[in-house]
C-alpha cells in the first residue's frame, strides 16, 4: 500500500512539473511574439501577446497563493487575468472556482 502510495505522490508531482513547464513555454512564447509584432510594429498583435504573456504570469501568482492558503487573493489574481483574457476558458473556469 505504501508503494502504490509512494508512486501516486510521484506522478501527482510530476503532472504538476510537466503543467508548470507548459505555463512557462507558453508565457515564453506570448513574450517572443509579442516582441517580433512589436519590431515589426504591428501594435495590436503586440498588445495581445503582452496581455496573455501577463495573464498567464497572474495565473501563477494565482496558484500559488491558492496552494499557500490565500485563496482571498488568488481570486483577485484571477479576477485580473480575465481582464486581460476574458476569453480564456480554463482561467474562466479556475475563476469561477474560486467564486
């Protein structure tokens, strides 16, 4: 039983790294496009990049602060990254978790 135990920890783990490290390629891959639009002044594109690069960001934050307890201010973060990506289904759905 402390095996099964032990291997579940581990892939629980391991699912939350593989999950971080997708959130960080893609808050990487919001913040290059966002600097080629930027370069090639294409503005718009750049400020949407930028917004889903910083609600991305806020995401984690709210994570965080979730997994510590403060779900009070996790909501708040959430509540942020909809302003910024309010079509955003999966923060739609975090959020209203919270709610």
């Amino acid at each position: 039983m402390l095996g099964v135990a032990l291997i579940w920890t581990a892939a629980v783990a391991q699912s939350k790294k593989d999950k971080e490290d997708t959130s960080k390629e893609a808050m990487g891959e919001h913040y290059k496009t966002a600097q080629k639009a930027l370069a090639e002044s294409d503005f718009a594109r750049a400020e949407q990049e930028y917004k889903q690069f910083i609600s991305e960001a806020l995401q984690r934050l709210a994570s965080r602060r979730a997994t510590g307890g403060d779900l009070k201010r996790s909501a708040a973060l959430l509540e942020e990254a909809l302003q910024l990506a309010p079509e955003d289904v999966h923060l739609r759905l975090n959020f209203a978790a919270t709610q």
